[in-house]
C-alpha cells in the first residue's frame, strides 16, 4: 500500500490523464496534460505551477526525470513545455520549459533548458 499522490493540483489547475500509465511514485503538479498510451515511468517528476506541461501521444518518460516551466521568458520564447508524439526520453533528465518535436530520443542524463 503506498500513500503517495500522484496527482497533485494546484488551484483550479488538476492534472490530465488520458490512457496513460503513470508509476506508482510519479508526481504530476499542476497544469500537466498526458495522452493517449503515454507512460511516466518512476520517480519522475513533473510540475507545471504557471504553465502547462504536455506530452504526447506514445511517448515514454524515463525514470527519474525532472519537467518543470518557468514563470515567464524573454518575448519569443515559450514558457511551457510541449513534448511531442512518440518521443523517447530516457533516464535522469531534465527538462525545462522548451518545445521537444515528434519522434525524438533525448538521451539518458540530458538537460534541456
């Protein structure tokens, strides 16, 4: 029996599964919108307070990984992140307020800011 949360809103902002599998000790915060058969594997986290947070249909997110937006950026350049379909993001990653296209691999231990 674990009593994490997996799921976790803030405000009026509560996550969004759709078919996906989530690992028992994930952590979805906020603004955060999953597809279709995507899959979050353990010890992620994912926190999306100001802004929103999507991934893909069929994309796979690593274990240990680190999703997080900033409150705003330079004119021109995205606050959110948007990471695409069938997008492989392997082990211990960190990614930070930026735009990952369809298929693509980013690979194990990664930062992307």
């Amino acid at each position: 029996y674990s009593r994490h949360r997996q799921t976790l809103p803030i405000a009026e902002s509560v996550p969004e599964v759709n078919k996906a599998w989530i690992a028992p000790n994930a952590t979805l915060v906020g603004n955060v919108f999953i597809s279709n058969f995507a899959t979050i594997w353990y010890g992620v986290t994912v926190r999306a307070e100001l802004n929103p947070v999507r991934v893909g249909n069929f994309s796979s997110i690593g274990d240990g990984c680190a999703i997080t937006t900033v409150d705003s950026m330079p004119h021109d350049q995205v606050s959110s992140v948007n990471i695409g379909k069938n997008v492989r993001v392997e082990n211990d990653c960190t990614i930070h307020s930026c735009i990952i296209d369809d298929d693509c691999v980013v690979g194990a231990g990664s930062v992307i800011q």
